[in-house]
C-alpha cells in the first residue's frame, strides 16, 4: 500500500551532530495507570448518572416536556455512539494523547455550554458536543491497556481500572440528587466542568503515549474503509461485541428508566437514587475485583461461564419475585448486585477476546465494540425503557431478554470458532482463524 522506503544514502563527509531524543513520558505503575485511565472512562457515567435526578427540574427550569427532557440522553448517546466508532482510529492514526486531550477540550466546552443553556434546545446542542467527546478515554484506553499488556496482566489491568471506575455511577446520581436539593441543575454541569479540566491537567501531565509514530496506521478513506469493513464482516466479532453490549442493556435499561421508576414504583426521591445504585455498582466493583483475581488462574471461557450463571440466576430472580409481588425495597432493587457481578465477570474476557480478532488495529476494534454498546444503549434509553419504565414486571422482562441474547451470542461464538477449526484443521492451506 505505502512505497518502499529509498535506498540509504552514502554517509555525509561532515559528522552530524546527534539529536537528543525527544523527551518521553514514564509509563506510570499499573495502579497509577488503571487510575487515570478510570478517571477518563468516568466522564460517561458522571454525564449520564449525575443529572437524571434533575429531570424535572430541568423541565421546569427549561419550559419543556417531559419527553424533550428524555431526549438530551437520547442525543448524548447518540452522539456518542456515532463519534465512538472514529476514536479507536483516530488514535490508531494520531495517537492515543493526542485523541484523550482534543476530545477533553470539546467535552469541556460543551459541558460549560449545557450549563449556560437557557432552552431544551440548546441542551440538545452541546449534550451532542458531550457525547462526541466523552467515550475517547473509555475507547482509546482499552487500547493503551492492550498496547503494555497481554493476556492476563491486560484482564487484571481491565479489572482494576472497572473497580476505580465503579466509583462514578455510585456517586453521581446521589450526587447530582444533593446538588439539585440544596443548588441548581445548573451545578451539575458546572461541577462537571471542574472536573474535566483537572483530568485534563493530570493527563497531559501523566498520560503516555503507547503507540510510536512508526506503528501508527494511515488515516486515509480507502485504508480506513479497509478496516471496517473487516471487522464489521468478522461474524465472531458481532458476536464477541455484542455479548458485551447486551449485558449492558440489561443494566442501563434499569438506569434510563430510573427518572419514571423509582418515583412511580418504590416513591423516591432525587436525593434517593442510591437505593438502586449502591447495590449496582458493589455489584460492578466486586466483579471487577473478582475477575481481577482469578485472570490467569482460570480460562477466559470458564470466567464467562460463571459470570453468566451469576447473571441469568439474578435477572431470573428478578422476573419471578415482581411476577408475584408488588415491587418494594430492598427486593426490587437487590437482584441488581448479581446481576452486574456476572456482567463484570464476563466484560474483561469477552472485551479482550474481541480486541484480539485484529490485533493490528486494536483502536479501531475498540471503537467498534464501545459503537456496539453505545448505540443499543442509545435504543434502549430513547425506545425501550421508556415503553417499559411504566412497570417493573416489564423491566424485569426486559432485562431477561437482554441476557438470554448475550447468551446465546456466547454459545453461537463457541459453535462458530469449533466449526471454523475443525474447517481449517481439515484444509491445511487455509489462513489462520483470526
């Protein structure tokens, strides 16, 4: 694709003077780095968790209806779905840095924005400029964790930065429920702001760059259609992917409903939203920590296995007590511990097996795969939950289908890559399975 590089010149009769080398970056300890790269992946969560206890408020602040009020998730998520897919290859081509630091400068001026919005409209606007920005670390750091790490240092590397990461969704609801109490939507953002800006500091202070500018990949139509196409036809890849991204339906269904939920069915308030949060993110921290645990120790399929028998046990659970009982604390909320404890089980193995299909572009896999989870999760908060939060027996349902999806793309991609093994073993001449 590139020209071959041109034939070494004789040497110049005048000794040149060596260049120093350019100054670079300490890789910091794994905790240092599973920190920092937490604190990025945590500017999702803190835009989504931290200001749904400030629906109403927003609504009366705003002049704007309910559903215009549903719809700054509906257009964060979206956002961030269609600009996830580009992060991976933006860092494969400019590298990881310099992606994390643009996209803190556009996540920072759309959040100041949404704090300065005086219309719903306005708020769709710079939601947008959030959500485009927001998903860079989370993407471009499984990338940097691949680039150090393989096999079960990166699993152990991917669990610690999941267990610091836990930390958002368990403040940022209960957060933003005492800001709204006690200050203005407003603050949400405005904290949101400070935030970004102090991340910004500690990354361009701390942040390495993993990927050397003779790995990088061309950022040009052809050879970025190339890639996609690849993995976008890889059938072990959707699978691989979306294992992971129905998981997390199951789980952002119950958030995205939470605003209507939780008044409506268990009479709480903005300040109350802890109840279903605390137990799902002990729930995300334990796995986490869990899977940090035992990476290495066990196969990546065995993990996977008992992170769904985990999972399956909890929303099963969950189905058959609100199809009995009138939904009430703690019961309709403590199904939500096993159930992210599985999902954390799962995530590391199935996210790195992905990543491994195409090893060459690791930032760009990365983008496919957060595209998966990021556009279901778009569906789920603009369609599903809302059609579902008016019952916790439906959101029970809901979240049982989600996991027997993700089950059943687990075992099509076992039956899959035998069959395909058992093809190559019987065609000697064939490539490799990817």
């Amino acid at each position: 694709m590139f020209p071959s590089p041109p034939p070494d010149l004789p040497p110049d009769p005048v000794t040149p003077v060596p260049l120093a080398p350019a100054p670079r970056r300490a890789v910091p300890g794994m905790v240092g780095l599973a920190t920092l790269l937490a604190g990025l992946s945590m500017l999702g969560p803190f835009s989504i968790d931290a200001y749904l206890p400030a629906f109403p408020n927003i609504q009366a602040s705003l002049g704007a209806t309910p559903i215009e009020v549903q719809q700054t998730l509906t257009a964060y998520m979206l956002a961030f779905a269609g600009m996830v897919l580009w992060h991976g290859a933006l860092a494969d081509a400019f590298g990881r840095r310099n992606v994390v630091l643009c996209a803190l400068v556009v996540f920072a001026i759309g959040t100041f924005g949404c704090a300065a919005s005086h219309s719903v409209h306005y708020l769709w606007i710079f939601r947008i400029m959030q959500g485009v920005s927001a998903g860079a670390g989370m993407v471009v750091g499984r990338a940097i964790i691949r680039d150090l790490y393989d096999d079960a240092p990166a699993a152990r590397l991917l669990s610690l930065v999941t267990m610091i990461f836990t930390i958002a969704p368990a403040i940022a609801p209960i957060l933003g429920g005492w800001i709204v109490k006690y200050s203005d939507w407003r603050t949400i953002f405005l904290v949101l702001l400070a935030y970004s800006v102090i991340l910004f500091i500690f990354c361009y202070r701390r942040l390495p760059e993993t990927l050397p500018p003779e790995k990088r990949q061309a950022f040009n139509p052809r050879y970025l259609w190339q890639n996609y196409s690849a993995v976008f036809s890889s059938p072990l890849f959707h699978m691989k992917a979306g294992i992971v991204a129905f998981n997390f339906a199951g789980l952002f269904l119950y958030i995205a409903a939470a605003p209507v939920a939780l008044p409506l069915h268990l009479g709480l308030g903005p300040d109350q939203f802890g109840w279903l949060f605390i137990p799902t993110v002990a729930g995300i921290f334990l796995g986490a920590l869990a899977a940090n645990r035992i990476a290495g120790k066990i196969t990546f399929a065995r993990q996977i296995g008992i992170g769904f028998g985990f999972l399956l046990a909890a929303a099963l659970a969950n189905l058959l007590y609100h199809s009995v009982f009138t939904p009430a604390l703690p019961w309709s909320v403590a199904p939500m511990f096993f159930y992210t404890f599985g999902m954390s089980l799962i995530a590391p193995g199935a996210t790195l097996l992905a990543l491994d299909l195409f090893p060459h572009i690791r930032g760009t896999v990365a983008s496919c795969q957060s595209f998966a989870v990021t556009l279901l999760g778009a569906l789920v908060a603009g369609v599903i939950a809302p059609f579902l939060s008016h019952s916790m027996l439906w959101l029970a349902m809901g979240q049982v289908g989600f996991a027997l999806c993700a089950l059943g793309l687990w075992v099509a991609s076992r039956m899959y890559r035998r069959r395909r093994s058992d093809s190559l073993r019987s065609v000697p001449h064939k490539q490799p399975l990817q």
